[in-house]
C-alpha cells in the first residue's frame, strides 16, 4: 500500500466520527499543554532564584553569626540571629593582605517601622560603609551614597530603595532631603537607588541604608554586625578565599576545633548550586505530575483504536480478502493513533505556549518556555501514539479474514 493511499484513508477514518477523534485529541492536547506550562513554570521559578542570587552581587562569600554547636551546648541560635561577629572581624579581613579579597563590606540589618509625615513602614534597615555600594552591585538613581566621613561622624543620613519611597512618598514622590524616623532617631534622606527588582534574600528596592555607625549607636546599641560580605577577585577564587576566611576567625575567635565555630561562610556560587539542584525537583515534580494527563490521554486513544478495530472487523477481513497483507492493516491503524497525538500534540504545544506567556503577562509569575521542553513534550505525545497505537494495531493485523468477513 502506497504512503499516499495510507494518510487517504487514515483521513478518512478519523473524520468520519469527528467527535470522537476531537474527544481523544483533546486529551493529548490537556496534556502536552499541562506538561509544556507546568516546566515553564518551574525553569521560570530557577531563573528568577538565580537572578535574585546574582543580583545580591558578584563572586560573593557572605560571613554570617551563628552560636557555638557541641558537647556541653544544649541550645543554638539560628544563622544570622548571633552576635559574634563584630567590625574588627571585617577590619582584621581588610587587613589580612589577601590578594584574592578585592573588597569587604560589613553590615548589620534589622527590621524596623519607618515612619514620615503621617505614613509608615515596616522594612529592613540596613548599617553598611562606603564599600557596600560596589560589593552589592547597587546603583544610585538619585542623589548620594553613604561616605567614609559619614561613617567617622556617626550622620543620621539614609539612601532608600523605590519601593520605600512610594510607601512613604507616594508614586513619583520627591525624597531627596526629607526626613525619616527609624526608632525614634531621625534620618535625612540624601539618596535613592536605582530600581533591581528580584524577591528572595531580600529585595534591595524595599530596603534604607544608614551608616554603619549610626546604625550600631543609635538602632542596635551594640556594635556586632549581622553579615559580612567579602568579593572575591574572579570566581575560580571563590573557594579558596572561604578557606582562608574561616581559617583567620577561627583564629580570632580563638576556636580550635572548626566544628564549633561560631559563624559560618557562604559561598554564592554554592548557593546558586543548592537553589538550581531544588528548583531542578520541582520542575521534574510539577513535569510528572502534568505527565500523568499524558498517560490518561494516552489510554482514550488505546482505548478509541480498538474501539475502531472492533467496528471496523468486516472492513479488515474485506481488506485481506482482497490481498492486503498484515503489515498494511498494522501501518494503517498505528498511522491513525500517531496521527491523533501528532494533531493532539500541535495544538498542545501551541496552547502550553499561550498559557505560560499569560501567565508571565498578568505577572502571576515568570514562566520560561524553551525549546528543549517543547521539543521533548512533542516527542513524548509521539511515542506515546505509537506505544498506545501498537496493541490496537496488532490486533487488527491478526485477524482471520474469513471469521471477519462473517462478523456482525
């Protein structure tokens, strides 16, 4: 039997019950569409925890606080949550003459109600020295940064985030040179910076930077610091620069034994590392769960060929009489199963498409289609026609003309 007589007739039986073929399609179609959504998700989800890691800056390892763990301490505090970790820590890393460390920038963070004119909010306050600027990769959109003379002459001066002035000033809302209450104190605003976006780690629009003195003297009453940031010069140093940080405060803090260390160091590229291999499980669990409507769309088409294998006895024992061979019938009704995921699976992937660009657009959340993903979706739609397919068609195949011809 010739290509072209095969596709004719394959036509010819699926349009023939319409309704029933537009049923099984539409199975396919719910899905490869669930399946193509469901990964955009996801790999959006990995771009944007990456993105957010990235953008708190580059070739980073982050100092944190943490209490002492072992024999004979029965409670330990949460990472950040300690005050172990002071400004001769971040002095003495400076200092170090480190030729991997291209700069240091401590800082102490809290969470506080801000208060101007009649408006309020609660957001992180955040103690930082003129390096932070560089080592967060932050950027001014209005005004100044803080400054080293800042720092020595404990200035009640603040740079705010976008998001802190529309919260206080409203939209478009001047804040260069009004004035803010943090506990009490009042600062004067005398820079913003420019928009980054990004959730996770904390979004930098949604924070106020004070001098770190000032926020030691005037907010914490102390002069421990929460986090201390250390870029490394290229990421190939990355490692080996953590290394020798944990090594001089270990000495410091004059702890012999690394398991009882009262910080605990961070490597960026490890973080971004962790959040890819979690992100990575949800997209392979959200691709699975969606991969079950595959499986169930995958059974209506088994269950529509044999369906048509039983209406269609006296046809194939007509067919064979006449001279058609097995392979004819078994080509003709595995054609008909892979053409219906091959139409189920075009019309998926173009649904799946217009879903994950819907949601992106309406914000819900950012979704990323690749082609890996469509290509796989469709591939899989295709095998599943044939797998599906195969019984149905060997059965059909198998049939004895004779008892077919006399089948009512």
């Amino acid at each position: 039997m010739r290509i072209s007589d095969l596709l004719h007739e394959t036509y010819s039986s699926l349009s023939s019950n319409k309704a029933r073929s537009g049923l099984t399609i539409l199975g396919i179609v719910i899905g490869i569409s669930s399946v193509i959504a469901m990964v955009s998700i996801g790999q959006g989800a990995q771009g944007s925890i990456q993105s957010s890691i990235q953008s708190i800056g580059s070739n980073l390892i982050l100092v944190m606080p943490g209490a002492q763990r072992g024999a004979g301490v029965q409670i330990s505090a949460g990472r950040g949550s300690a005050r172990t970790l002071t400004q001769a820590d971040a002095d003495a890393i400076t200092l170090s003459g480190n030729t991997e460390i291209t700069s240091v920038a401590p800082e102490l963070s809290g969470r506080y109600q801000v208060t101007s004119k009649g408006t309020n909010t609660n957001t992180s306050v955040v103690g930082v020295t003129d390096t932070y600027l560089g080592v967060r990769n932050i950027q001014l959109d209005q005004g100044l940064f803080i400054t080293d003379q800042h720092l020595r002459s404990l200035s009640k001066v603040a740079v705010v985030g976008p998001t802190v002035v529309t919260d206080l000033f409203g939209d478009g809302g001047n804040a260069i040179g009004q004035t803010i209450r943090i506990k009490n104190v009042e600062f004067k605003i005398i820079g913003v910076t420019k928009a980054k976006g990004g959730s996770g780690f904390g979004s930098q629009d949604d924070m106020i930077f004070v001098p770190l003195t000032s926020a030691e003297r005037f907010l914490a009453g102390d002069n421990y610091v929460t986090t201390i940031s250390v870029q490394a010069r290229d990421s190939s140093s990355m490692s080996t620069v953590q290394q020798d940080l944990t090594t001089l405060l270990l000495e410091r803090h004059h702890i012999s034994d690394p398991q009882l260390a009262d910080f605990s160091t961070l490597n960026q590229a490890d973080i971004v590392a962790t959040a890819s291999t979690v992100t990575n499980t949800l997209t392979i669990l959200l691709a699975a769960v969606a991969g079950i409507s595959l499986l169930v769309g995958g059974i209506g088409i088994m269950n529509m060929m044999l369906t048509n294998v039983t209406e269609r006895t006296r046809e194939i024992g007509l067919r064979k009489a006449i001279g058609a061979k097995r392979r004819d019938i078994n080509l003709q009704f595995l054609l008909e199963a892979v053409m219906l995921t091959f139409l189920g699976g075009a019309i998926g992937v173009v649904l799946g498409w217009g879903i994950s660009v819907g949601i992106n657009q309406f914000g819900l959340i950012q979704t990323k289609v690749s082609v890996s993903s469509i290509l796989i979706a469709f591939g899989v739609s295709t095998v599943i026609g044939i797998i599906f397919g195969y019984y149905p068609a060997r059965r059909a195949s198998k049939l004895n003309p004779i008892v077919a011809l006399r089948y009512e």
